[in-house]
C-alpha cells in the first residue's frame, strides 16, 4: 500500500509540476545554447563553425548526450518529454527516501511532494534564481539536485558509501552542483567521524568518481581552453548572469527561516532525549553547511571581490535548505490514539488539496494557463519565431548576424548567428570574443543595466540603431552574408522575408 501510494503521489506531482510549468517546455531559454550541440553531436556537419556551438560544447556535456542519445531513438520532442518526466520523478522519489528516511509518514511525505510542486511555502527556491525542479525546459540541475537529495537520505540512513556514489552521479550531470555537493559530503564524514573508518565511505566514494569520471575529463578539456582565465574579475558576472551571484534579502530571509525552524526543532528533541534528534544530525550538518557556503560567498562577491570563490557559485545547493526545515517541522510526534492519527492524515491530505488547487488556480489565471502539452517554442506565435522559422525553411545556409538579446535563433533557424547574448561562455573559455562580437552588435560599447533582462533589452535597442555602413563591417570583419533586423533599423539591403516585426534581409 505504501509502495503504491508514493508512486501515486510521484505520478501526480510530476503531472502538477509540468502543468504548472505551462507544459514540457522545449526550445526555451538554456536549451537555445543545447540543442545545437545536440544536433551537431548526431550529426557533425550541423552549422559547420558555429560560434555557439563553439562556446557551449563542453557546457553540461554528458546532459547533453543523454538527449542526443535518446533523440536517436525516439526523436527530439519525445526525448525531451522523457527527460522531463525523469527528471521530476527523480525529484519526488528522491523526496519520498528522504522522507522514509526521517520516518515521516505517508501524508507528511505528499503535503511536503505536492508544495514542493505548487511552489508554496518557497519550498522550490533558494538564494539565487535557479529552482529545485528546475527553472522550466528540463536540464542538468534537476537530475543533480534528485541525486543529491537521495545522497542525504543516505546519510541519514547512515549509508555513506550510497552518498558518495550518489553524489558522484550529481558530479556526472553538474560539475558545479556535485563539486558543492563533495564538500558537504566531506565536512558530514568529518563531522560524524566516518573518515577514520574508510570501509565505510572508501568504495563509494571510488564509484562516485567512477561515475564522474566523464564530466571530469570535460572539466579538462575546459580548463585547456581557458576556463579560469580571468577569474578574478567580476565585471562580466554584472553583465551576463548577475541574477546567479546577488545577495537578495528576501530569499535569503527565508532560507534562514527554515533554518532556524530545523534548528529549534533538533535542539527541542536533543533536550527530551528524542531520538528524532540523533536521525535529523545529518540534515542539520547539511543545511548549516549550506548556509556557510552561501556566506562564504557573499563575502567575496559583496565585499573581498576576489572572484576565486565567488565563480565556484556555492549559493547554488542553497534550493536544498527550504526543504530540509520543512522535514523538521512535518517530524512532529503524532498522536498515538488512532482516531486522531487518522484525523492527521486526512488534515495533511486536505493541507495539500489546498496547496495544489490554489498553485492551479492561480496559474489558470495567467499568461500561461497550466498544460500538460509539449511545448516547442520554435513553434510560437511570435514575430520572432516567426522570422526564425522562414529562415529555416526558405533562408540560406549563412551566417546571420541577429538581435543578440533574442533568444533561439540558431535553435529555431538551423542557422548560424554570429553571437547571442544567451549563449554565453564558460569561465574565461571565449569571453573575449563573445565580449568582441556583442560590442560589435552594440556600437562599440557594451551596455551596464543592472539586470541580465535590461542587458539583452539594451542589446536590442543599441543593435536597431545600426546602419548600412555598421552591417558593411561586420560583412568584412565576420562574413556576415544576411541579417535579421527589427522593422525600425535603418539598415538596407535586399529584403527577403518581412513580418510587423522584423524582416530578413541579404546584406549589399
């Protein structure tokens, strides 16, 4: 019974999740710099020198495998859908062990699956912008975050050879998740004493890198291009992904208040000599040390401005603490008397009855009504797409020069772009460059809003203003043959496709 009511609750979780998320979202944000990878990985004459391709190649390497294998097999849109629902479900199950794991019960276990999938409570969140489940079109950080999920639930089993291999499989999807995740698995065998015993952790910790082993040679290769260039200066992190470094007093507000929650509840149980104290040691050492890396890091990045730890981004696993309090705070002794303990249970099902039809209620009430549907935004009503898709079908094979803060082009078009904000470079791997050809888009001068949205905004605008003599050089610098423009640019050449918003043109 147990067994069949926490693959019912996986099932509808993963359901709510995708309709919430206004359906399988394809062709959407990060995917812009993957499927081209994608495409060239099963077919290596894809956008020949593509410059994107180029900066993204050894951008979550092995994620991208998976897809390019499973895209041989069952096509693109249907290994996207898969990956999709694995993900998600490698999440809950993950949830559901660690929940076991603490002796939760059943409906403590759904109420905290179904506000893990509605996004009450801030569950889904940390300090920065990247969610638990992931931030819409399915991607590496899903899959590393379920892996690292069910490592916890090792520990607290006080499985250590299971944690490191599991942590090895987060390496394996996410280089900088699973390097996080290594330091919290090492501070917990410190903290418990585990490394004197090496049987305990040695063979795990073997497999894990084991399994890693491929996102490890392609964290070389990566360093062989430059990874580390400049990682001291953070002028391009302002630029291009502020969202992922800022401190942000409300998120950080509520990670500590979940915190604080765990806290209070181990130390009442320690006091009582409960033995709850002793199963939630783990989940405390893991969230204290969390929260020590996100300080860590907000004292190079606000104040040192070193830049060597701050690019190590050690905020990322901060999504794991709202989860970890809410186990504490669900841990409450039940009743023993067996009306009420039913009566519990019904009450927790109803607290997630009220969590699901409000997330759903208020998400019918927006732009993106939920939706089971696969979603390709290569597909959508927009002028944008629009254009991209012409390009695709009756454009010719060239390299375009785009507005740099759209998104998509070469995913959408099949066609080479000379730089997209979007798709931006690892580390110092071709920041140059991509810095280079933005500017060259710009004017001469890259633009300094606060926000990564405001920057691409500027990019546009700056990139409308060009003219025929602008688009001249570029054909001489780059070999830029057509463009895509917005209707209001000045620029002139031979227009081959025209919609309200932009209009394709082959260059004089």
């Amino acid at each position: 019974m147990q067994w069949a009511w926490m693959l019912a609750c996986t099932a509808a979780c993963v359901a709510l999740t995708i309709a919430l998320d206004g359906g399988v979202q394809i062709a959407r944000e990060n995917h812009a710099g993957l499927l081209p990878v994608v495409r060239r990985l099963l077919d290596p004459s894809h956008l020949p020198g593509d410059f994107g391709i180029e900066l993204r190649a050894h951008h979550h390497r092995v994620f991208a495998w998976m897809v390019a294998g499973l895209s041989s097999v069952i096509g693109e849109t249907r290994a996207f859908a898969a990956l999709t629902i694995s993900g998600y479900a490698a999440v809950f199950g993950a949830v559901w062990a660690l929940g076991h794991a603490l002796r939760l019960d059943a409906a403590r276990i759904t109420v905290l699956c179904v506000a893990l999938a509605s996004g009450a409570l801030f569950l889904d969140h940390g300090v920065e912008a990247n969610r638990l489940l992931g931030n819409g079109p399915i991607m590496p950080p899903t899959f590393a975050h379920a892996a690292l999920m069910g490592a916890i639930a090792a520990m607290v089993a006080r499985h250590w050879n299971i944690a490191c291999a599991l942590t090895g499989a987060a390496l394996l999807v996410h280089l900088q998740i699973g390097a996080i995740g290594m330091v919290v698995l090492a501070v917990a065998l410190i903290t418990f004493g585990v490394w004197r015993t090496p049987r305990g952790w040695l063979q795990g910790l073997v497999a894990g890198l084991l399994i890693a082993a491929p996102a490890l040679l392609d964290l070389w290769a990566l360093s062989q291009q430059g990874l580390t260039r400049g990682i001291g200066q953070l002028d391009d992190v302002a630029f291009r992904m502020p969202q992922h470094f800022e401190f942000h007093a409300n998120r950080v507000a509520a990670v500590l208040v979940y915190v604080i929650a765990l806290l209070a509840g181990v130390r009442r149980w320690h006091r009582r000599g409960d033995v709850r104290a002793s199963r939630f040691a783990p989940v405390t050492c893991v969230a204290l040390t969390l929260v020590a890396l996100c300080a860590l890091h907000y004292l190079d990045y606000e104040l040192l401005r070193t830049g060597v730890i701050s690019r190590i981004q050690l905020l990322r696993l901060s999504v794991l603490v709202p989860v970890l309090g809410a186990c504490a705070l669900l841990a409450t002794r039940p009743a023993q008397c067996a009306d009420s303990l039913r009566r519990q249970r019904v009450g927790f099902l109803l607290v997630a009855a009220v969590f699901a039809g409000g997330a759903w209620a208020n998400a019918a009430r927006g732009d993106e009504p939920p939706t089971l549907r696969v979603v390709d935004h290569a597909r959508d009503p927009t002028d944008w797409a629009d254009a991209s898709r012409w390009v695709r079908a009756n454009g010719p094979v060239a390299l375009y020069v785009t507005p740099p803060g759209q998104t998509g082009f070469a995913a959408f078009a099949r066609r080479s772009t000379l730089v997209e904000f979007k798709i931006n470079p690892d580390g110092g791997a071709g920041l140059l460059e991509w810095q280079a050809r933005l500017s060259a888009l710009s004017g001469g001068r890259l633009p300094v809003p606060r926000t990564r949205a405001q920057v691409a905004k500027a990019l546009d605008a700056a990139y409308a203003q060009r003219n025929t003599a602008d688009f001249a050089r570029l054909r001489a610098r780059y070999g830029v043959t057509h463009a895509v423009l917005p209707s209001s640019s000045p620029a002139a050449g031979t227009v081959l496709y025209r919609n309200p918003s932009y209009r394709v043109i082959a260059l004089p």
